[in-house]
C-alpha cells in the first residue's frame, strides 16, 4: 500500500514532524510518500493563508497522484485547504486530518475539544467544526499562542502550552477527547494523554490509520453528486487560472 502524505504548508520542518507521526503508526507494509507544498506560506494560520496556498497544493498533489500512484492521500492540515476540490478530482481516498481527527474522536467520547495554535484562528476552526457536521459534539475550540513552525521546533515551550490548555478543558469545558487541530502540533499526544487521563488524538495518525482501513476495505468516497468529478477538463480550469494571472490590468 502507498500512502501519500501532504503538507500543504511549505515548510520542510513541520513535513518532517509530520512524517514522524505517519510513521509511527502506520503499518510495516505500507509506504508513506511525503509532498511539501511547492508553494503558498510556510505557516497557514488564517483563511487568507489557507486559500492562498490551497491551489498550489492541490496541483501537486494532483501531480503526485498521477506520476506515483498512490492508494490514498492524507492531507495534513487542520483546515479546509482544498479537501472538497481533491475529492472531485481523484478517485483515491482523500483523509484529511481535520475531518479523520473529528470523526474519531466522536468513537472515544461524548464531546472533544480541538486545540489550534493561534487564537485568531479559533473562529475559522469553529467554522470548520460546523463545515463537516460536527458541531453537536464539540464542546469548544481552544488555542495557545506559538505558530505551525515553532510549534513543531519550540516542544518545551509548546508542551507547557497545550499542557495548561487541555487541563482547562478538562476542567471548564468538560470536554472528553481533546484532537491536536495542526500539523505542527503532532506528537504530543501521548504525554498530554498521560498527564490529562483522556484520549488526545494526534491527527496524522488518525488520518493515516482511516487512510490504511479505507484502501484495505476498498472503499473511497462516493463520486454520484459532491464529489462528482469537474465538468470540464482539468485543463480548461487551469487555463483560466492562468489566463487571468497573466492578464494585463
């Protein structure tokens, strides 16, 4: 089984967190194929950085898919960044770690708590609980203070962070799972689990497990109405993209 596993942030630092968590979890015989978004922002922490570096994403991953073919795509960013747009034009499995991390932490507990990296990005999270249907069973949207990057470079500073965060969670919000909403938060689940007694979910690891099952259920996501593929050629889309990029004012 291939796997491949996408950041679309264009940062190779939270690639390489990110690889570490798919990794460790994934099973031996499957091969994980890393992608670093070719453009966009190295830290996508509001809706102007996440639509700004979807298009360039999404061509890559579309480029990967046909020059590797993979069984499945994990898309590892906590955000919309082009999910919906990849469903339609692939027929693989597409996981993003936003939606695989909601939609298990709705098997372990009553209510869970996404935890983000930036305040200002609370609210765009709260529209992306409603987004994928999740809202009942979200009992809050939190966040420290550090971005994608130093998240996955500062973990002293960003363990003590999201350790006083899960504990007001579990305290003031009753919360019952908390998910690491970004990329550059993976792999400090397994010391917050410990310390905070509930299951905290490193979303690359859930993206990539729901990825194995699906391939070896053989199952991916229906095509008959919104993921139908584009009407037109994947061509006439991109022409007009850079069509109108080269125009002249």
């Amino acid at each position: 089984m291939r796997i491949l596993v996408a950041n679309p942030n264009t940062s190779e630092i939270v690639t390489g967190v990110i690889m570490r968590s798919a990794r460790r979890c994934a099973q031996p015989g499957t091969e994980l194929i890393p992608l670093t978004s070719p453009g966009g922002t190295r830290n996508i922490d509001c809706a102007y950085g996440d639509y700004m570096s979807a298009p360039h994403m999404i061509e890559a991953v579309r480029e990967r898919v046909e020059q590797d073919r993979p069984d499945a795509v994990v898309l590892a960013g906590f955000g919309n960044v082009g999910v919906f747009a990849l469903k339609e034009v692939l027929d693989i499995p597409v996981c993003s770690i936003s939606e695989a991390g909601m939609a298990l932490a709705c098997l372990l507990g009553h209510r869970f708590t996404t935890l983000t990296m930036l305040e200002q990005f609370i609210p765009y999270q709260q529209d992306l609980v409603r987004l994928y249907g999740f809202e009942a069973k979200c009992a809050s949207v939190r966040a420290i203070n550090i971005n994608v990057e130093e998240a996955a470079t500062d973990r002293g500073r960003t363990l003590r962070e999201l350790t006083a965060q899960v504990q007001r969670i579990v305290a003031e919000d009753k919360a019952e799972v908390v998910i690491l909403a970004c990329a550059g938060l993976c792999g400090y689940d397994r010391e917050l689990s410990q310390a905070s007694g509930i299951p905290v979910i490193d979303p690359v690891v859930a993206a990539v497990k729901t990825a194995e099952s699906l391939v070896q259920m053989g199952l991916s996501h229906s095509k008959a109405r919104k993921f139908h593929a584009p009407p037109q050629p994947i061509e006439a889309y991109r022409g007009e993209l850079l069509g109108r990029a080269g125009a002249e004012p």
